[in-house]
C-alpha cells in the first residue's frame, strides 16, 4: 500500500514526523509526504493559481518525498497528478494536527482539506488532529490513525467522504476507546483585536472562541472531551437532501420556456 501523507502545520512539523515514522513501520506500505513548505492553517481547500508551485525533495529530513509551496490541496493536487502520476497512491493521510478539527470548524481546516482533496481524488482519505495546540505527545493519534488503517478495508468510505478522527491531547494508554460521532454543533465565534498602527491606522486580528451553538449528545466534541478517538465520516457532496425535497414538493420548479411557449410566458 502506497500512502500519500500531508498536512497544514508544515513539513517540519513535529505531528507528520510522528504520523510518518508510525506508518513506514507497517508492513508493505511505502509512505510519500507531500507538504507544505510553511504552516497552512485555515486555509481550507484554498489553491495556488497566480504563483508557480515549486516541490523540493525532503531527503535532508529523512522522509521520501517534497516541501511544496502552497496549501495542502495545492501539495495533494500537485502529487497525485504530476509527481506521483506514473505511481499513483492508494490513500491520504493528512496530519497529525496540532488543535482539533471538530465541529463545523472542521470546514476551515487545511487538515481535513487535504484529506478532501484524496477523497475528490476518489482516495480513501482520513484527517488525524489532536485536540491540543501544546500537547506533544503524539502516540495517542498515532495509534487511532493505525485503528482505523486497519479497519477501513472494512469500511470503504463512500465516493467523496472524509474520516476525521479528533484524538484527545492524552497517552495512548489513557484513551477510553473509539466513537464514531457526527459533527458536533460547536464553532469558533469571532473575537476581533482591534488595534492600532504607529500611524493611528486601524488594523485588526481575527481570533475565536469555542462556542456551542446547540447540544449535541455524543458528537465529537464531546467525545474528545470525554477521552475517546472520534471518528467522523464526512460527506463532501454538500446537497442538502431534506431542502432538496422540501423544496421540489413545494413549486419552486418551474419551467419557464414551457410556460412562455404556451402563452403564459
């Protein structure tokens, strides 16, 4: 098995050198980076259009593959269809993250947008974060990505479907277990740091806190705060099925050159 490994914090980041070196140790399985040459974070599925990508190979670290200067859907578009074309890989693994990826944040996560990238790519994809920005011990998250390695073959995920695993900033031998949740109903609301320059100018910096928009039992947040892995399938068709019903069944379609045709134009 050939994986394709990214992130958002950097490929000098210490989460990828965690997750790389625990991935290389399984049997028949080659692992490539392709990361960032800085840290990407929040960046989302952004990508590089007005600026040359450029890929430098990563053998100075000691890990098979390249820095690339973009996001990390920049680096996962670029391997899968360039650096890796005559070799393609069979999975993505993006992380481990420093901070977690849990509730509706997870849309601004150049982590899971990593991830989505592989999956759009039709690749099982799977986004690893710990739930800690200063939390340095990584052998919890390395042990739910080897968790659910081993049990995806079990589970394909569907067409363009993420796993996002949130791993609670504890030691693997403290973990309670593994949940598979949905996305709980928390975000971080904007807390703006209004300031100003040495010339009177206004500039600001945008941060956040955690907010629970309505409960939600079981979700991964409240797992992770619980102490178990949470493993949430995301879809990333973003189709409303419950407004695409309602509103077919309620006349918002109409066929307006039939009408005209008719005279009632």
């Amino acid at each position: 098995m050939k994986i394709l490994l990214t992130n958002d914090d950097g490929y000098q980041s210490l989460g990828i050198r965690a997750l790389y070196d625990a991935l290389i140790d399984l049997p028949d399985t080659e692992v490539v980076v392709a990361a960032p040459e800085t840290e990407q974070s929040a960046v989302a599925l952004g990508i590089t259009l007005h600026d040359p990508l450029r890929a430098r190979p990563l053998d100075h670290v000691g890990m098979k593959g390249w820095s690339i200067n973009g996001t990390p859907a920049d680096c996962v578009k670029l391997a899968i269809s360039e650096l890796l074309k005559d070799d393609p890989p069979d999975m993505v693994f993006s992380g481990i993250n420093r901070g977690s990826n849990v509730g509706l944040n997870a849309n601004y996560s150049g982590t899971v947008a990593g991830a989505i990238e592989g999956a759009m790519n039709e690749l099982p994809a799977i986004a690893v974060s710990v739930a800690s920005y200063d939390f340095g011990d990584f052998s919890g998250a390395t042990r739910a990505a080897k968790f659910v390695l081993e049990r995806i073959g079990d589970h394909q995920p569907d067409g363009y479907e993420v796993l996002n695993v949130n791993v609670p900033p504890i030691p693997a031998d403290q973990l309670k277990g593994v949940r598979v949740t949905p996305v709980s109903q928390v975000m971080y609301r904007e807390v703006v740091d209004s300031r100003l320059d040495s010339y009177g100018r206004p500039y600001y910096w945008l941060g956040g806190k955690m907010t629970q928009i309505e409960s939600t039992n079981g979700g991964d947040f409240e797992s992770t705060n619980d102490g178990y892995v949470a493993v949430t399938p995301l879809k990333i068709d973003w189709t409303s099925l419950k407004s695409l019903k309602s509103m077919r069944a309620n006349s918002w379609e109409v066929d307006w050159m039939r009408n005209k045709d008719n005279g009632r134009g």
